[in-house]
C-alpha cells in the first residue's frame, strides 16, 4: 500500500472539494475534509471496480449515505478514472451540470444510488447487499463464483439518527447480511452543533443489539481500515459497522471540528490557509497533485486485471451453464422467462382486487423467477406470499423477504435490490401506511426504478378499523409525486392487467391500490378493454350516440357509479373506469376525447380526497368524493354514515 500516494489523493480531494463548493457558494465542505483519506484507501485499494466498466457485474458497490459530502464522491470518481470531467466539478451545483448539490442516479457512471435524505443511502444499501446474496444463491456453483461482491457505505451521525436506517440496520442484522460494511463517520457534530446536544446513545453498543460486527478505529489509519475491511470480509457472517473517528473539515485550519464547517463554503480567505498548509499556491484553483494522478494511472492496470480474471471466469461459467446463463440474461435484461398467463374470472365471480391481485402475483411469479419481495408484515392480509421460499440467512435462494413492521426500510431496500440490476421488486403495506415509505417511494421514482407498491384495504370500506387506517388523502398524495403511476382496478379482471401493466413499465414505480372487499367482474361495454384501459380508462357502460353525462369512477366505486347509472331516466350515461389517473391525463387529447368527451358533463367518483380530481370533473360540485376522516363500523355502514352512497351519487347525477 503506497501510502505516501493515498495522501496526495486525500489532499487533492479537498482542494477540489474546498474549491468546487466555493465556486458553488453552495454545499457541504465538511465531509469530504473530515473523510479524504477514507476516500482515497475506499477507491484506491479496497473497492473493487473498474472505472472503465463501471456497470461491471460483480463491481463491489459503494454508497455514500451522507449525501450531503457529494464533492467527496465527485473528486473521487474524477481523480479514479470514471467519466466526469474537471469543468464537471467546476460547475458544481449548477443546472445542467452532471455534478448535483447531492449524487443523483444517473447522471454520472459509478453513483450507485441517489442520497442525501439521511439514511436513505444506508438502507438502500442494505437491498443492494440483501440483491448479491440472492444472485449468487442462484447462479453461482460449487465450482464458479460469479456473484462474489461486498457493499460499503459511508454514513454520518445524521444517517444514523434517522429512524429508516435503525429499520434497515436491524433487519440487515437479523439476515446476516456479511458483505455489508458501513463506515461510520464518527466527527460528533451536526448543523446545530454537537451531537451532544441531541444524540448520546451508544450507537456500538445499539449496532451490536442488532448483531452486527463493531470495529472502532480512526479515520486516517490507513492499515487500520483495511485491516478492519478484511476482518469483515474473512467473517462474512454479519454485517459490519466500523466507527471511525474523524475530525469534520480537516485541513480547515480556523473551522475544523466545528459545526460551521458542516454546510457553508470556507470563504476564501481559509481556503488559502489550507493551501498553503499542504504547499500549494493559493491562487491555482482545482489543483490535482501530480503524484495522485500517477497512483490511479498506475492503479488502472489492476483495476483492469482484476475485472479480465472475473470475465474469464464468467466465461467458463457461460459455458458449463448454459442454462442458467440464459436465466441470467433474462434477468439482467428485465424480461419474463414465460408468458404472462393471466389468471381467468368469470361474470358471477365477486372477488376483492388484493385476492385478484394475489393470483396474478403467482402468475407474474412464474413468469418472472427474478421477481422478488414481501410485505410488512401483512403477507396475508396483502395477499403477497409467492414460491420460492422465504429468504433468511439460512436460504439465500428464497424469493420472500419477511420484512417485519418495518415499512420505510422495505421500500428503501426495494430501491436497493432493483438499482442492484438483475431483480424485480414488489413490496406490500396497507394503502394508509404508505405515509411511512412515502420518502423512499419518491426516491423510486426520481430514480426510475420499476419497483411495484401493492397496497391494500384502499378505502373506507375496510371498515371497523376506523379513520387510522381508512385511507383518504393518500391516492391524492401518491398521485401528486412526479413519476408515480398508481393503479387501482375496478375488478379482478382489471387487476390482473395491472399487475402486467407493473411489470412492462422499466422506468418508474407503479402502485397498485387494491380494496379488502369483494368486488363483482364487471361487464364492459368496450370489446378491447384491455388495450383501451392502457390509456388509463375505458368504457364500462356505453349510451347510444354521444352521452349527455359522462360518470368516471375509479376501483370499488365503479361498481356504484354503475348502480347510480341505473337510477338516471332521461339522460344518457356513460360510465368510465379510470384505471390510472396519469396515465389518461398523458394521452393525447383526441384519445381522452374519445373516452370523456368535453362536450358532456363529467362527474367524478373516489371514495377519497377530491383533489386532482378538478381535472376531469366538469365543476368542484361534480366530484364526489370524500374530503374528511372516516368513522369505525362495518364498511357499508360507514359509507352510508358519510353519504358514500348510490342514492347520494344518482342524486347529485340527476342535477
């Protein structure tokens, strides 16, 4: 280990960092300071990668949980070889510049993950690490190991503070997930000040409760960290946290160790005293050692080597597998290995859209053997259990994960297992919990990450267990979050084409919103229904002509809008089932002309929050909707109590 060079990419790491965040007059100095070193041993010696094939497949993957320290990940992707030039980093922070205020996914090769909400990083990493076990469970053989890779993370005393990241941390202990390594960037302080003020736990102590491996060393011991990284790895039965204790902002020579350094710019007056203190002139911006840039050209060559020697491996697997090996194309490609083969309902069948759900899951299931998750705890409820087994640490082979009460981490590992690559993920909650993933839902989408949300008992009508967990503002929430395309059929038959709608889209979350009551097959008026309803809606009840009165209706109350329907004399009603909101509001105006013509009055049925639905509606008077709390009793009663009713709709319809 060449240590005298690791110090001159530590310090370069600050000067780009120093002087990147300066130009910006924006961002966070004090973690790429406090942690260069790491940075340097992390890129230089310990991760495995390759920057001229960062998509390489058995790469270790890297997180930086603290987000906020972005300049640390950019400056080491630069100075290690990855695509991302030196004028990147100089427009930090500026539109259009690959170099955002924290890593976003996708915009540069080698960010494996978007973070900068706390904690967010440390759980995802816990899917990506949960996605490798899984993989090499499945693909691996006694004589070739193809899925063989670590996760490290770097996560600060903020991301540990977060309540997501105890979720995920403890059920990465109970799963004993030993290819997972959180450096613990230990500098004591926050953005009010010490940590003192606010977290005094015993984090080893908290982290070895929830059976991990605790390491304790310094953050500038080279030898130490590595020698910690390989105990961990020579392990390999438990995740590992190593607490290193860093001193934030170092090189700062008035502000280090203190909280003022945390998210403001030097200025440039302390930025000249740490130049100066590492013997470069004040006045060359963005400067780069010369001897880092020989150790990472020198680096390059092993980096190459060691990504050859997998491939040759590989390649004998190819060949001693070939039928595993078109497995894992199909995999990595995203594609069903079978058709779909869509579960049958019939007219007099009255089946509740989670049941429905339940069978096209296993339908979908043996389509996709890479698809992949669980529930939070409402595997029955949900109607989630697929085969395969159950994941543990005992059956790495297993396709469901037990993911406790632990929603928000359940998502975010969802996110991880999918931005992993070669693995679909669903995970499961009740609708009205979606409030506890909801952050990691948003990261789904900004991502674009095909993860699918099945979230049940969508209504009030799940009755008796009252207004905590009768839905009513969360289809409107969900719908409001850019990217998010939320589903919620009207029957059996509509949910089985969700969930294929689910598994075609590639390039964002899908939800499926799905009732506890049972709901009749509809008859359709419309003969392609199922091509119609890709645009969102279609027509369940047709009129001769142009209608006078269109009623749009979405899930269980598509049934009442019908039944409404019945009770008009004199008018000509249409009914529309709008499968997706987005999706009908994406599509070309003569196509939405074609299902909800402007040129009649347009009313609208949710049993939820009316917002967004002024829309579609042709006036605020004409959503029916409910925009209060609900009210515990047996669902159909609560729905009479609220004035959720036939009579009540075929009442506003006749006006």
């Amino acid at each position: 280990m060449n240590t005298a060079a690791l110090d001159k990419v530590a310090s370069s790491v600050r000067l780009l960092a120093m002087d990147a965040i300066q130009a910006a007059n924006s961002g966070h100095p004090g973690m790429p300071l406090g942690c260069a070193e790491l940075g340097a041993l992390l890129y230089g010696e310990l991760l495995r990668h390759d920057p001229a094939d960062p998509a390489w497949l058995d790469r270790d993957r890297f997180v930086l949980s603290a987000g906020h320290g972005s300049t640390f990940l950019y400056s080491l992707l630069h100075l290690s070889g990855y695509p991302l030039a030196l004028d990147d980093l100089k427009r930090f922070r500026q539109v259009g510049s690959p170099c955002a205020g924290h890593p976003e996914y996708g915009m540069i090769p080698g960010i494996e993950t978007t973070t900068g909400p706390l904690g967010q990083g440390l759980a995802t990493a816990v899917g990506m690490a949960i996605a490798e076990s899984m993989l090499a469970a499945r693909f691996n053989t006694p004589s070739r190991k193809i899925f063989d890779h670590m996760t490290y993370v770097i996560a600060g005393d903020g991301c540990l503070m977060e309540g997501v990241s105890a979720e995920a941390s403890s059920l990465a202990g109970h799963l004993g997930l030993g290819k997972l390594v959180v450096f613990w960037d230990s500098n004591s302080i926050s953005i009010d000040g010490s940590t003192d003020l606010t977290f005094t736990e015993d984090v080893r102590a908290r982290y070895a409760a929830y059976g991990w491996r605790v390491a304790t060393g310094s953050m500038y011991d080279y030898e130490g960290i590595a020698r910690m990284v390989a105990e961990a790895k020579a392990a390999g039965d438990r995740p590992t946290l190593i607490a290193l204790e860093s001193v934030i902002g170092k090189g700062a020579p008035t502000m280090a160790g203190s909280h003022k350094v945390h998210g403001s710019p030097l200025g440039d007056e302390e930025i000249a005293k740490a130049k100066t203190a590492m013997g470069v002139d004040p006045a060359l911006k963005f400067h780069v050692f010369p001897e880092a840039r020989t150790y990472f050209t020198g680096r390059a060559k092993a980096f190459s080597a060691a990504r050859a020697a997998w491939m040759t491996e590989f390649d004998a697997w190819r060949k001693e597998n070939p039928a595993l090996a078109a497995e894992l194309d199909a995999y990595m490609a995203g594609k069903p290995v079978a058709p779909f083969a869509a579960p049958a309902f019939g007219p007099a069948d009255k089946v509740a859209t989670r049941n429905a759900s339940g069978k096209a899951l296993a339908a979908v299931a043996a389509s996709r053997p890479n698809l992949v998750g669980g529930s939070a705890d409402l595997t029955g409820p949900n109607v989630t259990q697929i085969p395969g087994g159950v994941y543990s640490r005992a059956n790495r082979a297993g396709r469901m994960i037990h993911y406790g009460v632990r929603e928000h981490a359940m998502a975010a590992i969802s996110n991880g297992i999918s931005l992993h690559g070669g693995l679909r993920a669903f995970c499961a909650t009740f609708l009205v919990f979606s409030d506890y993933l909801k952050p990691a839902l948003r990261l789904s989408a900004l991502m674009r990450q095909p993860v699918t949300y099945v979230l049940t008992h969508d209504s009030i009508y799940i009755g008796e267990d009252g207004p905590t967990h009768q839905p009513i503002e969360h289809l409107a929430a969900l719908r409001a979050v850019p990217n998010v395309r939320v589903l919620r059929p009207a029957d059996a038959e509509e949910t089985a084409l969700a969930w294929e709608l689910a598994m075609e889209r590639e390039d964002g979350p899908t939800v499926l919103a799905l009732s506890r009551q049972n709901l009749g097959v509809l008859s359709k008026a419309d003969p392609d229904w199922r091509n119609t309803a890709r645009c969102g809606a279609y027509v369940v009840r047709a009129t001769e002509g142009e209608p006078d009165l269109v009623v749009v209706a979405s899930g269980s109350e598509v049934a009442l809008a019908l039944a409404a329907a019945e009770k008009i004399a004199g008018k000509k009603v249409r009914v529309v089932s709008m499968l997706s909101r987005e999706l009908f509001l994406a599509q070309p105006e003569p196509v939405r002309e074609l299902i909800v013509p402007s040129g009649a009055r347009v009313v609208t049925v949710e049993a939820g929050a009316s917002q967004g639905w002024e829309r579609i509606a042709s006036s605020g008077a004409d959503i029916f909707a409910i925009d209060r709390f609900g009210e515990s009793g047996p669902g159909d009663e609560v729905a009479r109590h609220l004035g959720f009713t036939v009579d009540a709709l075929a009442a506003l319809l006749s006006r």
